[in-house]
C-alpha cells in the first residue's frame, strides 16, 4: 500500500506550480481581500482572523473534494482497473486514497495555516491541533465524495453537477465566512444541519477565536468526529462493492 | 476438459450480469498450466470481462473461478498476487515516466533494490523502451503506450499472465516482438491467456482457442482440431467466368458434398464441401450444363477465419502482421 500512495503522492506533487498556486491564492485573499472585507463588516470581532481561518476551511474542503473527485475520475481514466488489479486489499485501497488526500491538505494547507498562527503567535502545539483538526474534517469531506462515487459509475454528469450543488450550498450554509449569530433564523437552522459548521467553529476554537462566536467546543468535536467515522465506514462498505460491480470504461 | 488440479484458472458457472444483461453467462472452463489460452470472440462477446473478473478487477454476480488454487470471491488478495493483467487500453498515468510506471509495478508485486532496477531496465530494453524511459506517459506514441501495457508482465512475470488485445495499436514489427515475448513467458512457467479479435494474434500464440460469443464459450480446442472440426473440411474458391447467378449458387448448393456456398465476390464463390476429390468433378459438370466456365480453382484446408465465421457466424479482424 505504501508503495501505491508513494507512487500517487509522485504525481500529485509533480506539478509544483498548481501548489504555490494554492498558496499565492491564499495569501491574495487573506491579506488583500481579507483586509477590505474586514473593514466592512465590524459587527463581527476581529473579522480579519475569523476570515482567514475560513479561507483554510474552505482549501481543506476543496482538496477533500478534489481527493474524492480524483477517485472517480480516475476509474473513467482507465487507470482504476490497474490498480484493482494489483496485490492489495480494497480496504487498503480505500485508505491510501485518504493517506494521499491528508498529504496533498497538509502541503497546500500547511504553510497558510503556519502563516496565520505567526501572525496570532499562537505556540505549536495549537498548530498541531488545528491542523489535525482540518484533516479530521478532510476524511469526512473524502469519505462523502467517494461514498458519492457510485452516482458517477451512472453518469460523470450527473456525479459532477451533485458535488458541484452539494459543494456550493454546504459553504454557503455554513459559519466558514459567517458565525451563526448573525444569521437569519432560517439560515442559521440549515447551517446547523451541516457538518461543515461544527468542523469550521471547532477549528476556530482550537485556534482561540472568540468563543462568543462559536458553538461548544465538545459539540463539535462529537460531530466532527461522529461524521468523519460514519463516512469512511460507510465507505469502506461501499466503495469495494460498488468498484467491483460497474462495467469498466 | 483436464481436471482443476491440472488447471492454473478454472472457472465454475462464471457469471456476470448488467441488469438484465449477461456479459459472461454460467462459463465453465479451464486454462491448464503453462500453456497459451487465446480467446477469440466479436467486440461484445465478453472477453474482456471474463478477463476482468478472474484478474479480480470485477466481481462475479454468480459463480466462481479459481486462480492457481485461489477463489477469486473468497481469496481474492492471494489471486492477485498470482495473477497479472496487460489492459486493452493503457491509460491513467499521464504524469508518470515509463521507468517509474513500470518500478512501481514491480515494488508491487515484491521485487526491491538491484534485482528490481534491473528487472525494469531488462525489460524496458526488451520492450525498445530504453530511449523513452524518461518521457512523460502523455508523450509516449499509441504503440509505445501499449507495449508499456504489455511490458508490466514481464517485470514480475506472474504465475498467470493475463493480456486484452495485447497488440492492438501496435505497428506490425511491435506486433511480431509481442507475440515471441508472449511465447517466451510462457516457456519460463507462466501460463498465458490472451484476449483477442485477431486471427493471425490466435494462430501464431495459441496451444489452444476458446471461441466466445454472447458471454458463452462455443468451443474450446486446439487449432488443428477446431480446423478438423468443422463440416466440409475442404474450402474451394472458385472464379467464374460469369457473374454468380441465383441459378449458379442454387446449382452448386446441389452438389453432392456441398456443405456451404457463400459467394466471394461478383464472379466468385467460396464453397465448404466433403471430399473435393470427388466434389469437383461434379461441380464442373454442373457448370457445363449451365453453359458456365470455371476459370479459377483453388482448394484449402480451412483457415482459423472460417473456423470462426463457422462457429459464430461473424468475421473476424484480419492482421497483416
């Protein structure tokens, strides 16, 4: 298995302009969008921190969900088949999958999250915490795209345009650029419904954002972790039968 | 058919459903160890998926098959370390170099340090790969790609080596190193089974050919015994000296150890009778009575391109190789 994930982490890495992209986009958005943006909204405190925190939310799930789509896409490349064929097990399979999207986060997602805890001086054993807190979110984010992944064994259009609506609405309904108390009360009830919301406050809480802002800690550490579980065992049970049992391309 | 003990893969009512659709239905049959299987069949006949699911790439919906001793349901870990396959299509690493596509392959299957290194450097030689082992898989030509394909089964060489269409896209000096690449696997231990639509692919590698059709297995014997097999073991072309008429085929029909008439082309008949020593006189008197000359005769044993029209009624890829 390691020899698989060696092997996948060679191409993903291989392009090193697409990460300093990651990074170049990050620092764009933090400290020239982030600084206007954060002059206009004042009702929340120290909007400035609580934005850049969401801007490393939102990488994570981007990479989560380019790890699930990666998936998918690679058994309409052909290349899937090879690899069911080699000597290794679908449940290790399905955990090299998620070893190389913890990697490719913790690349992309690494220096922002050191930038930011510089700036905070928060001591490393925060950063630590925060960062493995993103990865948590990151199974789950994983686990729900390649759970996902028999819809695109149907069609790849119609697998696409669900991670994209899917994608679009749990950022939106979510406290990743907005807490949960300024919501309106309709929009606040639907963010609540959404993993993303207990991952990003307690992601913030690690972080030492005003807890004013946020939900309880322990809470969203249950939901993290309670979503994260359910979607590899759900994938784990899955995906084996699903990629054994559709027509190869 | 041999016993399973003799056997290297042997599958038990084999079967694999799309819904209503069978791609494989209730196949039994066994491959003996070390020799070359060939499969020949029509696009559709479920070769590839016969391939797919004894690789363990598919799952079976019914049935089972054994892989040196494996199931394939119930070992299937152990019947991937058994087993290799070379795919139709070689896609899916665009990024990668040959060098490391096939390094990769072999710390898969065990193979480490100097005795790996030079596993892939033999076999990218082997395989005239040498000068583009540091070109980008995209960059590689259509035949460079596929002999990549093919070339993953000679790093590790596995106990079964299985290919799908092993030379398709491949230029007809590539198709002939292939082939002696193939046989030679096989002479080292391996036993070999390869899917094909090419009829010159099947005479030149097999020990034995199992025809498909329909997810179903026709006929499973050597190429001299399909050959034998077929009714009117003689084919007769012959070219008139006018257009082939209703009345000109109807006649030859009629002759005595006719078999089968099929016209060629406007002028030309291609006939499967018994005994052409005694048939063609009988046919050149049924000519003169139609005032017809024969122009052209020329008598053959049957080709593995009739053998197949025979058993599945559709022609076959002709390679020039």
């Amino acid at each position: 298995m390691l020899s698989l994930l060696k092997f996948e982490l060679r191409e993903a890495f291989d392009s090193v302009p697409w990460t300093v992209y990651y990074w170049i986009f990050f620092a764009f958005q933090y400290f020239v969008y982030g600084q206007l943006v954060s002059r206009l909204v004042v009702a929340v405190s120290d909007y400035y921190v609580y934005y850049g925190t969401g801007l490393i939310i939102i990488m994570t799930f981007n990479i989560g969900s380019w790890a699930g789509r990666r998936f998918v896409e690679s058994a309409h490349e052909g290349r899937l088949k090879y690899i069911l064929s080699l000597p290794v097990t679908r449940g290790q399979l399905f955990l090299e999958q998620l070893l190389l999207g913890l990697a490719v986060n913790v690349v992309r997602v690494g220096p922002p999250l050191v930038i930011l805890s510089i700036l905070g001086g928060l001591p490393s054993s925060v950063l630590l915490v925060s960062l493995a807190v993103l990865l948590l979110m990151s199974v789950g984010v994983m686990g729900i795209m390649i759970s996902l992944s028999f819809v695109a064994f149907k069609s790849f259009d119609i697998y696409s345009a669900i991670v994209a609506s899917m994608s679009a609405l749990l950022l939106r309904f979510s406290t990743i650029l907005y807490p949960l108390a300024f919501m309106p009360t309709s929009y606040a009830a639907v963010s609540l419904a959404n993993p993303l919301t207990y991952g990003a406050d307690l992601f913030r809480s690690v972080l030492g954002v005003d807890a004013n802002q946020l939900l309880s800690p322990e809470l969203s550490a249950f939901v993290v972790i309670a979503v994260g579980i359910s979607t590899l065992t759900v994938g784990t049970m899955l995906v084996p039968r699903v990629l054994e049992g559709v027509k190869s391309s | 058919m041999s016993s399973s003990s003799e056997n290297s893969v042997q599958t038990f009512n084999l079967t694999k459903s799309y819904g209503e659709a069978k791609a494989l239905d209730s196949l039994t049959l066994g491959v003996r160890r070390g020799e070359i299987l060939v499969i020949l069949g029509p696009n559709g006949s479920g070769k590839t998926t016969f391939l797919h699911l004894i690789s363990t790439v598919l799952r079976p919906t019914s049935g089972t098959a054994t892989v040196m001793g494996y199931d394939i349901v119930k070992q299937p870990l152990k019947v991937r370390e058994s087993i290799g396959i070379s795919f139709q299509d070689p896609r899916g690493f665009w990024r990668h170099k040959p060098y490391h596509i096939l390094s990769f392959h072999a710390s898969m299957y065990g193979l480490r340090g100097e005795e790996r290194s030079k596993a892939v450097e033999d076999t990218l030689k082997d395989f005239e790969l040498w000068q583009s082992r540091n070109k980008r898989f995209m960059e590689l030509s259509g035949g460079q790609a596929k002999r990549l394909e093919v070339a993953k089964l000679f790093v590790h060489r596995p106990d079964v080596a299985v290919f799908d269409e092993p030379t398709a896209m491949v230029d007809l000096e590539g198709k002939r190193m292939i082939w002696d690449m193939i046989r030679q696997l096989r002479e080292k231990g391996s036993t070999v089974i390869v899917a094909t639509n090419e009829v010159r692919e099947a005479e030149y590698l097999a020990d034995r050919i199992c025809i498909m059709k329909d997810g179903k297995e026709l006929v499973m014997e050597s190429l001299m015994t399909l050959k034998d097999s077929i009714t009117g073991g003689d084919v007769v072309d012959l070219e008139m000296s006018a257009p082939v008429s209703e009345e000109i085929l109807r006649a030859v029909r009629d002759v005595p150890g006719t078999v089968r008439a099929l016209q060629g082309g406007e002028r030309s008949l291609r006939t499967f009778v018994n005994r052409s020593e005694d048939w063609l006189p009988l046919m050149m008197t049924a000519m003169q009575g139609l005032g017809v000359r024969v122009s052209s005769i020329r008598v053959s044993e049957p080709s593995l391109d009739d053998v197949f029209l025979h058993y599945t009624g559709k022609e076959v890829v002709q390679s020039h190789a």
